[in-house]
C-alpha cells in the first residue's frame, strides 16, 4: 500500500523543499516520529481492531483522491490521500484507543501540508502588507523620512524591499509548527492552543516589524545595512529563538491541569483475548494501491520529461540588475516628484510596485507595475478588501493585439469616486485575463500542484470627487495604453533568455 503513495508523496516533498517557508519539514517530520513511538507504548495491549467499516470507508476516500491526483498529477493530493490512509490502517490495526494516540503525530503531519490555491501564499503577501504599513508608521514616529510604494519603503536615495528585509512567512510557519509541538509535548488542554498559538503568530508580526523598522533606521542615520547578508541570517536565527523562548515562557505561566505522565508504561491486560484484524481484503487492499503506485511512476517519469516543476510562488525571470522607468511627460500628463494622494493607494499583490503619479487639468492618476505575479489575479477583490464598493466593471479587447484591460468604477464614500484600469501580462509577452479556461474553479483545482504562469500586471488609478467625464476619460484611457506601451516591452527586454 506505501509503494502506492510512493510517485506522488516523494514528489511533495521534493517540492516542499523548493519553498523556504516549508523547509522545517525534516523537523516536523521526526516530530511525528517522536509522537507515534512514545504514545503507541500506552495504548492498552493487547490491540483491538476497530470496526472494518470505518476503515473500508476511510481507504475508498483516499483511493479515490489518490487516483484523482495521479489523473491531474497534483502531489498535494497524493499527501492528503497518504494522510487519510495513515488513519484508516491505525484505527485497522487498534481502533480507538490507537487512534487517539496518534493524533499528535498526524497533527504534526498536517502542519506540513500547505493549503489549496496558494492561501499561504496570500497570506505571506497580506503580512508583507501589514509589516509594511506598521514599519512605516513607526518610522514616522521615528522622524525617519520615507514613502511607501506597495511593499517597498523608499528611503531618500534608496529602496528598501520589505520582501526580502523579512521572512515573516517562514518564521511564521516554523513557529506554528512548533508551539503545535511543545503543546502537545506538554499535554496541554484546547483553551491553551487557542492562547499560545495566536501569541505566537502575534509575536512574528512585531518581531518583523521590529527588524524592519530597525533597518530602515540604521539605513537613514549611519547608512548600516543589517538586512542583507549574514546580519540578516544571523539576526533571522536570533528573531527565531526569541519566539521559542516567549512560547515555552507563556506556556509555563498558564494554569496547569491534571495531565498523563507523558512516560507511561505499557499497559497489559492480561486475559483479555486479542481481536486481530483480517488480512484477507487487505491483501486485496495493497494489490490495488501498488498497481497505483505503478501508474504514478509512469506519470512521475512523464511529467519529468516535460520538466514540470510544480510551483506555487511566482518566480521571476527578471534580471537582478532590471530597472523601469517612465517619461516626465505622456501626451498631456506630466510626472510629478511627489508621492501619490493618500486615497489614490494601488492595492497590489505581486512583490515589488512601482509607482509613478502624473497629472494633467486638475486630474492625478497613479500608474503602477504590479509584479511578480502567480497566474492571474482579478484586483477587484482586493479593492473591495480595502472598503471600496464596485460598480460598472467592463472587458476591453483592443482591436491592435495590445494586452486586453478591465475597466472598474467604484467608490468608497459619497465623496470618493474612483475609476481603475489594469492589464496583465506573462513573460511570453502573451496577454492574460479572467476569460482563460483555466481561471475557473475547476481549472485552479485541477492546476493545485501545477506550474502557474508568471505575470506583470500595470494599474492606473483615478480618484476624486465626481465620476470622470467624456474629456478625463479619454485622456485616462489614453495614459493607460501608452503606460502599457512603455513598460511592457521593458518587463520583456530585461527577462533572462
């Protein structure tokens, strides 16, 4: 039956080692190791089967996703089916009592399984967003002068990128992982699970916005640099022992309950007769996974001639020495020096955003290059995250094979009418939107642990009191393309061949 999880789990964790925020795994791994070898000594001996039913059930479910994930070849699936297969063959070998025993260890399995549709990797941009915000609020507290474009905080002669300053992401997993750990470890009741976990991911938060903001500072006053190099790693180690310091101090200072000794000994009952299960289905069992196992080394060695490398986070080819940049003047706009007004704020997703604020007749746009980008991403809902409420929305299909553009009208209050054009583009330079066949929810579950496409996305955003008339509009919409003639070719002359 293992062989038959073999393609796809060996798979998972090799891509699992390409994400440096899932690099724990080795830990977590010998974790659930440690759980399964210490817990099984107190299940009462000897084993009961648990009822064939649940098991039956419990392995169709995982032969089911398992196949499901051979077909589309998602080495995601091939984990969770593992995972299901683990609890169906304890509850076969010694039902409850094992099951219960197990649990630590298929929690600290679970911790290493990312979610679907790269909400982890939402949720690293949405931290990215939030240190930003609170450093540069700090540092005006400071009196440090600075400028925030997306996740970048300007410092006068010089950019500090919030992405690669902290690793908020990757303290952030490894610390839940372990305060799931040391809790479990201690025997700890639920109600202290829902007091240290929170701390914990609270503790990561304040302590990247302690490093950035002392960066920065260090940066604007003595030109120190301690974000870069082996300070950053040698500050990164000292951030992570100090959040294993605060759990194991929380937990010590929670009431204590009555707990099992986590050293019990085994436990006989002599003269109770011991209930062992039938091997005859399950022979038939592991001939059917094994004959799975057949078929996803065949669809593993495929899927290596193509070169597939399954990918959740967007990689760039960009050159590390690319640059863009934009004219003092377009048609009737001219660029100003100046940052962009507090309500024309570009709500991004990609890791770098560069921004540039023009103005013509009393009217300010901001345009923005969005990048990089996993697949395609429809900003629509990150406005309206950000408290604007849409109204008309339209598809334009240039008619002279320019990128397709979305056109947005919103507003956030009476007074604040906003109207917002972007376009988004891949490094082949071929145009990318919400039409494609495989933005559908069928089409993003079916690519779970496919490659997605890297792309560039270029926003223009107006916001004032009344909605833009014919004239405002024109000349908009007019800024919007030339922008996108401008920059587009640059993103494609400075791609690594």
């Amino acid at each position: 039956m293992a062989f038959g999880f073999l393609p796809l789990v060996g798979a998972f964790f090799l891509n699992l080692w390409s994400q440096p925020e899932y690099q724990f795994f080795p830990e977590a791994l010998a974790a659930a190791a440690f759980f399964a070898w210490t817990r099984i000594r107190e299940v009462p001996r000897p084993f009961a089967s648990g009822f064939p039913g649940v098991t039956i059930a419990v392995l169709g479910i995982s032969f089911a996703i398992l196949t499901l994930g051979l077909v589309i070849w998602s080495p995601w699936l091939g984990m969770i089916a593992a995972l299901l297969a683990g609890v169906a063959v304890v509850w076969w070998c010694g039902g409850r009592p094992m099951l219960q025993s197990m649990i630590p260890a298929f929690v600290m399995l679970a911790v290493i399984i990312p979610p679907p549709l790269g909400l982890d990797v939402r949720l690293g941009l949405f931290l990215r967003s939030v240190a930003t915000i609170l450093s540069s609020s700090t540092l005006h507290l400071l009196g440090v002068t600075h400028s925030v474009e997306g996740h970048v905080i300007a410092l006068p002669g010089q950019k500090l990128l919030v992405e690669e300053a902290c690793s908020g992401i990757n303290s952030l997993m490894f610390i839940t992982a372990f305060s799931l750990f040391f809790l479990l470890w201690k025997r700890r009741k639920l109600w202290c699970y829902a007091v240290v976990v929170p701390a914990a991911l609270a503790m990561v938060v304040i302590g990247n916005v302690v490093r950035i903001t002392l960066g920065a500072w260090l940066r604007y006053h003595g030109g120190l640099d301690i974000l870069t190099g082996w300070k950053h790693e040698w500050l990164s180690i000292i951030l992570v022992v100090a959040y294993i310091a605060l759990v194991i101090a929380l937990e010590r200072v929670l009431p204590r309950g009555n707990t099992k000794s986590p050293d019990a000994p085994e436990i006989q009952i002599p003269g109770t007769p011991e209930k062992r299960p039938s091997l005859r289905w399950a022979r038939a069992a592991g001939i059917v996974f094994a004959i799975l196992g057949v078929i996803g080394i065949f669809r593993g060695w495929e899927k290596l001639q193509e070169g597939v490398e399954p990918l959740r986070m967007a990689r760039s080819s960009l050159k590390s020495t690319a640059t863009f940049r934009m004219p003092e003047s377009i048609g009737g706009w001219t660029r100003l020096e100046t940052g962009p007004p507090l309500l024309n704020k570009i709500e991004s997703l990609g890791l770098s955003t560069l921004i540039w604020t023009y103005e013509t007749r009393g009217m300010r746009a901001v345009v923005a290059l969005d990048y990089p980008i996993s697949g395609y991403h429809d900003v629509e809902g990150c406005y309206k995250n950000a408290g604007w409420v849409i109204g008309r929305k339209e598809h334009n299909v240039p008619r002279t094979g320019k990128p397709d553009r979305i056109e947005i009208e919103m507003k956030k209050s009476p007074d604040s009418q906003g109207t917002l054009w972007f376009a988004t583009m891949n490094e082949q330079g071929r145009r990318v939107d919400e039409a494609d066949p495989d933005r559908n929810f069928w089409g993003r579950f079916v690519n779970l642990g496919a490659p997605r496409e890297t792309t560039y996305r270029i926003q223009l955003l107006i916001v004032g009191n009344q909605p833009l008339d014919g004239a405002g509009r024109a000349a908009a919409e007019e800024l919007f393309e030339k922008s996108t003639d401008i920059l587009f070719p640059q993103v494609l002359q400075q791609l690594e061949k």
